[in-house]
C-alpha cells in the first residue's frame, strides 16, 4: 500500500510541476474557475431575488448543490486528470 501511496504522490508532484511550468497559464486557469463560480452565485442570486423557490428548491439548497458538484468535480479532476 506504501508503495501505491509514494507512487501517487509522485503523480502529483508531476502534474503540479506541469501545470506551474507557464506561470500565465496556471494564473489563466484560477482565474477562469473563480469566474464561473462567481457566474454561477451571481446567476443564483438574480433567480433567486425574484422568487422564494425554483421547483421547490430554496436559494440555500441550490447554494448546497453547487458546492457539493464543486467538490465532486474537483475530486474528479484530482484522481482523473492528466498527469
């Protein structure tokens, strides 16, 4: 099991070499994420500004959801990405 573990980290610490190797790209990629979240909140905010509930869904549940689909997909991208 050692040795999976030491092989996974030096998976990682290959693909965090690649992905740091072009500064602007790394920079590029965080700011594209930050973006779509804050697209996403604001999207949630202006629906949810005219309205109590979408489907019997309140602003608070949604706000969950993302999250979770958020975290799931950066689990994703972590185990699954390119290395």
């Amino acid at each position: 099991m050692r040795r999976y573990l030491k092989l996974l980290k030096i998976f990682w610490g290959n693909s965090l070499q690649l992905e740091l190797e072009y500064r602007a790209n790394f920079w590029g990629k965080l700011l594209s994420v930050v973006m779509g979240i804050l697209t996403n909140l604001a999207m949630i905010w202006i629906l949810f500004s005219q309205t109590k509930t979408i489907g019997g869904w309140t602003a608070d549940e949604v706000l969950v959801l993302m999250g979770v689909f958020h975290l799931v997909h950066a689990v994703i991208v972590l185990w699954l990405g390119p290395t």
